[in-house]
C-alpha cells in the first residue's frame, strides 16, 4: 500500500486524530503563529491532509486572504472538501514537491507533519522558498525524536507510534528504522528552511517531539 492510498484508507481515523489528538491544536496554533501571514495573504499549505490547518491559517489571512491546500491523497482531500469549502477553502490534488503553482503567486506556505514522508526534504522546501520567493514566509512543524533529557524515555514509545503510522511495508522499504529515516529528513527540511530564511523563530513543543521553524525567505 503507498502513501497516497494508506491516507485515503484511512482518512476518517487521521482526521479525527488529526483534530482531537492531545495537544495538537496547540501544535496548529503555533503553526500558524510562528508563520506568520498577513492579513489578505495566499497561503499554501503542502500535504495538507483533511485540512486540519486550515482553521488556523484561515484567522490570520481573513476574509481577504485565500487558503489553498495540496496533497496527493484523494481520501483525505475528500474529507477536507466536504468540511472546509463552506469557508473559502481550495483544495488540489497534486505532489507537493512539484506544485502546479505560479512562483510569486503566493505569499507563505507551510507543511506539517510532511518532512518525514519526503524522500528529499531539503529538496522541496527549496522548491517552496523559491514559489514564495524573496520576503515570503516559509513555516513546518513536525515530529520527531525527542533530545530532552526528562522526556527520552519516551522515545520507544515514539517508535511505536511511527511505525503503526507509516503504510504497511515501509520499514522493508527502507535501509533504516522508520524513525531513524524521519528524525534524518525532519532535520534536512528545517535545516534548509533556517539556510533560506532570515528572522528565523525555532520552537520545540510536546517535551521536544515537536519543531516549529519558520521564517522569512531571503
Ligand atoms: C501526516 S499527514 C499530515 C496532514 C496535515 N498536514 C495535518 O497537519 O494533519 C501527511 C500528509 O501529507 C501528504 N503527502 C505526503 N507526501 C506528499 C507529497 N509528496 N505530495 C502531496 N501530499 C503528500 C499525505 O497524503 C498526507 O495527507
């Protein structure tokens, strides 16, 4: 099963999490925070899923601005239609990391909880400060392994949760532990995301399992 089929599958069960997991408004709201848009903003948000972002972004772009999500998952794209476009929302389907959007068009973009499911992190978030270009504003927020002394215990558990969250056949996949091969491309994407922007905000969130990073694309 790939990607775009295990999200579809289980679109329901990801959505509710998505929305009522622990703590995780908390991650949205610093999301949104830490990207900052303007009011009447366009943003972009990649590998949206079923639009849990959107409510956030939606109150700092307002009425003016517009929220366009991309993901290549119709299951989920499906959940987040029938929600969201009441409110303004757009939905595309298409891959992230090659998104049929105009460069300049758009003012911010943000991904969360996507990093890790790219094979070449750094790659696409270039691709995204380039789409924002010069004075956009480029946000992720992801998981991964925790470095937090009091929290690290944690960690098996966290491995767990990787492995029952990631599509069947991917630990054969690849050449590493699932989570091995995400704390490796969360740390690409926000290391590249710190190269390309300046007035850098770094956050860590939920005992360290969680990374803010957004700025101002050079
Ligand atoms: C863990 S979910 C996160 C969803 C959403 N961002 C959230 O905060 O709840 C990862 C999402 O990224 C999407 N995704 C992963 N790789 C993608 C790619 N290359 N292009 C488009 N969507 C992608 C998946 O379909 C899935 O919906």
């Amino acid at each position: 099963m790939d990607a775009p089929e295990f999200y579809s599958t289980f679109a329901g069960l990801y959505d509710a999490l998505a929305r009522h997991g622990p703590g995780v408004g908390h991650l949205r709201e610093s999301l949104a925070d830490t990207l900052a848009p303007d009011a009447g903003d366009a943003v972009v948000e990649f590998g949206c899923g079923t639009g849990a972002n959107h409510r956030h972004l939606r109150e700092r772009v307002g009425p003016t601005g517009r929220y366009v999500g991309v993901d290549f998952s119709p299951g989920v794209l499906a959940v987040a239609w029938d929600r969201e476009r009441a409110d303004g929302a757009a939905f595309v389907r298409a891959d992230a990391t090659r998104p049929p959007i105009t460069p300049g068009s758009v003012d911010a973009c943000c991904a969360a909880f996507v990093s890790g499911m790219l094979a070449d992190p750094a790659e696409a978030v270039e691709a995204w400060a380039d789409l924002v270009g010069p004075g956009g504003r480029l946000a992720l927020l992801d998981l991964a392994r925790t470095t937090r002394p009091g929290w690290r215990a944690l960690n098996p558990g966290f491995r767990l949760f990787v492995r029952l969250g990631s599509p069947p056949g991917t630990a054969t996949s690849l050449s590493e532990s699932p989570t091995a091969v995400l704390d490796g491309r969360v740390a690409a994407a926000h290391r590249t995301l710190r190269a390309r922007c300046t007035d850098v905000t770094v956050r860590t969130l939920a005992g360290g399992f969680a990374r803010v990073s957004a700025g101002t694309v050079r």
